[in-house]
C-alpha cells in the first residue's frame, strides 16, 4: 500500500492556483483514509485478543503488532492534516475572491467547483444581510460619538508604498497583503487612513486599463 499518496497529490493540487476543485482525489483521500481506520480497527481488535498480562497485571499489547498499528495511525493522521490543509487553502482563495475580485499582473484566474460558487454565493448573501442589519445600528452608535457613518463603498487602488509589513486584517475582516504596484478593490473606510497619507491611490476605471 502506498501510504499518504493521495494526500500528497492533494497538496501538489495547491501548487495549480487556477485548478478547479479536484472531487475525485478528494473522494479518493477520504476513501484511503477510511480504509486504514478500518485496518486499524481490526488490528486492534486481533490484538486484544491476543494480548498478555504485564508485570503489573494489567493488559499490555504484543510488541510485534504495535509498530503496524502506529503506521495505521500516522497514516490516518496524514490524510487528515492533507485533506484540512487543503479546503483550507481553497476557502482562502473563495475568500480572496470575494474581497478582491480584480485580478493582479499576471495572476491566473481561479476556477471553483459548483460546490464553492455555491458556497461564494451564500457567503455573499450572508455578509449582506450582516452589513443590511448592522450598519444602521454601528451608524446610530458612532452618530452619539460625534463620529462620521461608516462607509463601505469599496474602491479600487494601487499600492504606492506598502503601509505594513505582510499580510494584514483589516476593519471588514478580509486579509491583504500590499505589494507596491498591486491593486485592490477594498472598502473606503480601510483604506481611507493609508490614502491620506500616500501609501495607496485610488484609481479610475481608466487607469486600470492603462
């Protein structure tokens, strides 16, 4: 048996950033995965019965099985991290999509599944049901502040200057990396900071295309 091959080419998957999502070595993880979980439930079973008292009186299982059922279980453990590491990375780039729709230099475009455009779709119904019913409240709260509504337009701009190191979380929620040149489509409100102070201009649709 070639233990951790499909979870291997799971993540050799993550190297294709426009590769749709791959149900069939997802299946094919799952089912790996499953057959070892029953393979070491029958060697733990076969043990039992086979097992012997230890100086202490209690039962001890026979050296000789216990490496074969520490590989079922390292096997079943890499499956695991392969298959979570993976949907992660995919929920990130349905993420991305959604908060930075506009597509870099020369970064290919990402296809998703049916069940991802699924999930993209209901991510965004929920997000504007949350801004829908929120907004109003958060606008209400910063009025009795003396503070100015919150504005969500989103608008398109290009980094002049990183203004951090790596990766941030901004006030929405969504994770952005400047890199100076990139461009991004953001809501005003965080970005309006690091446009005051040069760090990011906002575009016209005519200088996109430029």
């Amino acid at each position: 048996m070639d233990f951790g091959r499909y979870g291997r080419e799971l993540l050799l998957e993550l190297k294709r950033s426009n590769a749709a999502y791959n149900d069939t070595l997802v299946s094919s993880c799952l089912q790996d995965l499953n057959l070892h979980v029953c393979a070491l439930g029958d060697q733990v079973a076969a043990a039992s019965r086979d097992q012997h008292a230890s100086t202490d009186g209690k039962p001890k299982l026979s050296m000789s099985v216990r490496p074969s059922i520490l590989l079922q279980e390292a096997a079943i453990h890499r499956n695991k991290r392969c298959l979570l590491t993976y949907h992660w990375v995919r929920l990130q780039r349905i993420q991305k999509q959604y908060w930075s729709p506009r597509q870099e230099e020369n970064e290919e475009p990402q296809q998703l599944g049916p069940a991802e455009e699924d999930f993209l779709q209901a991510y965004q119904q929920l997000h504007q049901r949350y801004a829908q019913n929120t907004l109003p409240f958060v606008d209400d709260l910063r009025a009795h502040a003396g503070l100015p509504p919150l504005n969500t337009e989103r608008v398109l701009l290009r980094v002049v200057t990183a203004p951090t190191e790596g990766p941030v979380v901004l006030a929405s929620g969504v994770s952005v990396e400047f890199r100076v040149g990139a461009t991004h489509f953001l809501p005003w409100n965080d970005v309006e900071e690091w446009v005051r102070k040069g760090h990011l201009r906002v575009l016209t649709g005519e200088e996109h295309n430029e």
